[in-house]
C-alpha cells in the first residue's frame, strides 16, 4: 500500500465514524515522581509559564533543574511548593511578600499547606454559594389579548426567549445539585 493509499484509507475511517489510534505519548500518563517541564506544570497549575519564572526569581525555594539551553525540569516537590504559592496568592489572598515571609520564618509545610488548603476550600464555597440557583417563581404567560402593545411575530420570539431562559435555568440547576 502507498502513502497515498494509506492516508486515503485513513481518511475514510475517519469520515465513517471509526477513531484513529492515538499516538503512544498521549495515552501513557507520568508518574507521580517524574519530573515534569514548565509547560506540564503551568498547564497542570493552570498559570501561564512566564509567571513560573517569575516565582522562581521571587521564591528561592523553588529551584528546577536546568539541562541544556536551560530548560528547567521540575522535581515534585517543586511542583508541590508551586501550588502551594499558587493556592496562598491566588485564593487565600496573600502577596508575594507575605507568602515570601511564610516560607522564609520557617513556617512548617505543614501549616503553610493547611492554609493553602483551607484557603482553597473557602474559595470553592463561595463560589458554589455564588452560583447556588434558587427556584424561581414563573408563571405561566398569561393570554396576551390584553397588551396589543406586541405583534404576533415579537410575541413569539419573547416567547422563545422565555424558554431558553427557563430551559437555561433548569440546567444550571441540575449541574449544580
């Protein structure tokens, strides 16, 4: 079979329904004491890489390794303090300098991880206070005979408006039970 063949067939698979196989890499998943490039552990940390060096100049605790051209591996522990740094700044609402002051008086990990941690709890709920949906009465639209203010055709589409609000929240609600 040619190359060209081949991907011909490739592509009739693919337009039949069937999935192609996955390359090796993507299946397979690091394990917990790897370590791990900058841009794994700022999409792990949800944070853009640049920020990551930026702790490092601030945080001399965090110290990856640096291999040729100077591309950082980092241990796991590293990635464990990072998100600690990362839960204290970003939830807890602490500066720079305060989690620097955390890390620097000797602050045990234990303690500066149960702040981080409880600082993450408080966050998620709040905001599932936030998004909490109460039931919210609706009627059921009433005969509009008595408001002409309306045409037949803009009835209709506040209509439809009515009901992908009402199907909108009755989503949110499931989501959120």
């Amino acid at each position: 079979m040619t190359p060209t063949s081949q991907a011909r067939a490739r592509r009739d698979e693919v337009a039949e329904g069937q999935e192609l196989p996955r390359p090796a890499a993507s299946r397979l998943e690091k394990s917990a004491t790897a370590f791990r490039t900058i841009s794994e552990v700022a999409t792990e940390l949800d944070v853009p890489q640049h920020v990551l060096r930026f702790w490092e100049s601030r945080f001399p605790q965090v110290r990856p390794l640096k291999r040729g051209g100077g591309r950082r591996y980092y241990r796991p522990e590293d990635v464990d303090l990072l998100r600690t740094i990362r839960c204290l700044l970003y939830e807890a609402g602490y500066t720079i300098k305060g989690v620097q002051r955390l890390l620097r008086e000797g602050t045990s990990r234990v303690a500066v991880d149960t702040v981080a941690r409880a600082a993450a709890e408080a966050a998620a709920e709040s905001a599932v206070e936030e998004l909490a949906l109460e039931p919210l009465a609706i009627e059921e639209p009433k005969a509009l005979t008595a408001a002409p203010a309306f045409s037949a055709r803009e009835r209709a589409e506040i209509e439809a408006a009515l009901d992908e609000l009402i199907e909108a929240r009755d989503r949110l609600g499931a989501l959120l039970r």
